[in-house]
C-alpha cells in the first residue's frame, strides 16, 4: 500500500490530499528516507512525520484492505514510538 493512503487509511491523518502534500512536501520519512507518495510500506516500516513541534513515529503493524479503518482499531494497524 502507498504511505498516503496508508496514513489516512490508518487514520493518522484526516485526509489523503494532506497525506499526499505531507509527502510531496518532504516531512514523512519511511525507514529513515525521505519517501514518495508511490513507497510502499510494509508490516515493520518505521514512519516518522516531522511537524513544526517536533517529530511523531509510527510502526506499520497491519496494512489494512479497505479503504479506511474504525478508529476504534487503530491500535491494531499502527503503533506510535
């Protein structure tokens, strides 16, 4: 799965739009690189997200196949360091 869609499938952000400028604008990095929107993410990547404030990390835990998760089980997809 591309890390766009990743990230708002697993709702770590709202939108796929923000998740594509996320990474167009450089601040989403996949196992310490920079990525693109076409990286694929798989089960164990290491995401970190630079924000003004500081960096969040996530693992990939799952890859889900739907479109979009419950927030209520976000905890089975992604684990924040």
């Amino acid at each position: 799965m591309r890390v766009d869609k990743w990230l708002s499938a697993v709702n770590v952000v709202k939108r796929r739009t923000i998740a594509s400028d996320m990474v167009k604008s450089g601040v989403v990095c996949v196992n310490g690189m920079k990525a693109k929107a076409s990286k694929n993410v798989a089960i164990g990547d290491k995401i970190t997200i630079t924000y003004l404030k500081g960096d969040k990390n996530f693992e990939v835990l799952q890859i889900p196949t739907t479109k979009t998760i419950p927030k209520s089980k976000k905890e089975e997809f992604v684990k924040e360091l």
